[in-house]
C-alpha cells in the first residue's frame, strides 16, 4: 500500500515574539529563523521518518530547489513533485513566549495545481493505496473526486479550514484527522464527545481523529471511541505537532498497529516535536520516539 500526499510546501519564516502582535502594534522581533514547512510536506515528512513509503506531490518554484533536497534526505519519494515559474508558497509566523504561533500564508506555486497534473499524478497509484490532502492547495474538491473514482483511501486534515471545503464531497474521505477547532467548524458543536457524534453521523463510514491541544486527542470509527492525553513537556514551538501527528497517525494504520497504541505513539511523536523549533526538521524518527515510550 503506498500513501500519496498532494499538499503545500511553504518556507516558513518564524519570529520570536513576547506575544503576538496586535492590530496596530509594532513589535521588534527576539530571533527569525527560516525553515522548510507547509502543512502536505510536514506530514509527508512525519510519514517517511514514522517508516511509511510515502510519496510527496506539489509544486514549488526556482526558490524551493530545498524541498527536494529535504525529501531526499528523509527518504520521501519527489518524483511527482514540479517546479514551476510562480514563488514557492511561504508563510510569517509569529511564536510568543509560551511556544503558541499564528501563521500568515501565502499559496504561491501550492495554488497552482492543474487537472491534467492530478490526473497525472494518480494515474501512478491505485485501488487501497491512501492518499493525504490539507487544504493548503488549489483544486481540492476534483482531488478528492478523481481518487475516489480509483478507489483510493483519502484521508482529510481539513486545516485550514475555510469556505472552499464546502465545495469538497467529504463523504468520499476515509479518515479525518482534524483539531477541536476544525471539528466546531464542520460540526457547529463546541465538545469533543459533540463534536465526534455529528461527525460520526455526519460520515458513519469514516475514522476520525480529533486533536484537543493540551487535552490530548480522540478516536472514534463505528461505535468504537478511544482517548490518548498528552505527554507533558516544555514546548518552545508548537509548529507542526497536529502535522507530526497525522503522519504518525497515518503511518501506525498502515502498519497495522491497534488504535490505543497508534494514538499513543502519535502524542509522543508530537510531544517531542513540541520541544524544538521549526517543522519539518522538528518531526522526530520512529526509532527516537521508540525509545521515548520505552522510557
Ligand atoms: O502546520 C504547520 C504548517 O502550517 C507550517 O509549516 C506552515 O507552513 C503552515 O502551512
């Protein structure tokens, strides 16, 4: 089975902040840092160092040469990655004091997606093989579509949420991994338990994965719910920890593993990516998060 994500690929440019800027303020900033990111790579990323064989799909300009170079490093497979004559998407963000973000995104080259690309694109992949989508690219609603008419298993972490999901068939998604605020947003309920129930009657054939942030996370698929809390630690960004999660998440099914330990090796992975800057490079490897459980 092989897992396929048709997602963004941003340069992030992350500044140290007291807090997050207010409306009108100007701030000196502590540190900026820039680092590979975007929601599809994090999680392709977190799926390779997890031990899946995953293939990464997006585009990126003459300025995001380093994705490749990144993907050959973690062992992501780039072959359905183009570059085109547009700026790789990036992003601004701002990390307070208490390693909390909030990110500005600029699509460039990751709204730049074309039918025949897709069609491409999964022509090289078949019936149970999974494909990963954020809503960080163009083209969304035809994704899923086409795949579903291969039979692919689609797995949806509908973030950032916003109006152009409402033209997606979400019936169509096998797995949702998604954070409390995406699930409100898709539900119009406020509690976690609320929250599953509309999404379980929403789409009664799905797996869903909630994140809950300090309250860890949930599962719930046919009448089956188990929850996993957080591992505590100091965080210093919390950039990519729902990313690391879904990688992890995703790897775990796809090796079989029962749910409880899937969740519980996921809220490790994420935990240790917590404790480091950055995304991409933040994600740790299977072997680390291994020996953290052991410990
Ligand atoms: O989920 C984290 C990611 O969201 C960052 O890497 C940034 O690029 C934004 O897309």
């Amino acid at each position: 089975m092989k897992v396929l994500t048709i997602g963004s690929m941003n340069i992030d440019h992350v500044y140290s902040l007291d807090h997050i800027v207010q409306p009108g303020e100007t701030l000196t900033t502590g540190g900026m840092n820039v680092f590979l990111g975007g929601k599809g790579i994090n999680q392709s990323m977190a799926l390779a160092k997890a031990g899946a064989e995953v293939y990464h799909s997006g585009m990126i300009g003459e300025d995001g040469k380093m994705f490749l170079d990144a993907c050959a490093e973690y062992g992501v497979n780039a072959d359905f990655i183009r570059t085109i004559d547009e700026k790789t998407g990036h992003t601004i963000i701002q990390v307070d004091k208490n390693a909390q973000n909030c990110i500005l995104l600029y699509g460039g080259a990751n709204q730049c997606l074309t039918e025949e690309f897709v069609d491409e694109v999964l022509s090289h992949f078949e019936k149970g093989d999974i494909l990963l989508l954020q809503n960080e690219v163009n083209l969304l609603p035809y994704i899923i579509d086409k795949a579903y008419e291969r039979g692919m298993q689609i797995a949806l972490n509908p973030s950032p949420f916003d109006d152009k999901l409402n033209a997606c068939d979400l019936t169509k998604i096998s797995i949702f991994l998604l954070n409390e605020i995406e699930g409100g947003q898709i539900t119009g309920e406020a509690k976690p338990d609320a929250i599953l129930d509309k999404l379980e009657e929403l789409y009664p054939e799905a797996r869903i994965v909630l994140t809950l942030g300090s309250d860890g996370s949930m599962y719930a698929h046919k009448g089956e719910r188990f929850e996993q809390p957080i591992f505590k630690v100091q965080a210093v960004d919390t950039t990519a920890a729902g990313d690391t999660f879904t990688g992890y998440f995703l790897a775990g099914l796809i090796d079989g593993m029962p749910v409880p330990e899937i969740l519980r090796m996921s809220a490790k992975a994420s935990s240790i990516a917590v404790t480091r800057p950055g995304a991409v490079q933040s994600i740790p490897y299977r072997k680390e998060v291994d020996e953290a459980l052991k410990g």
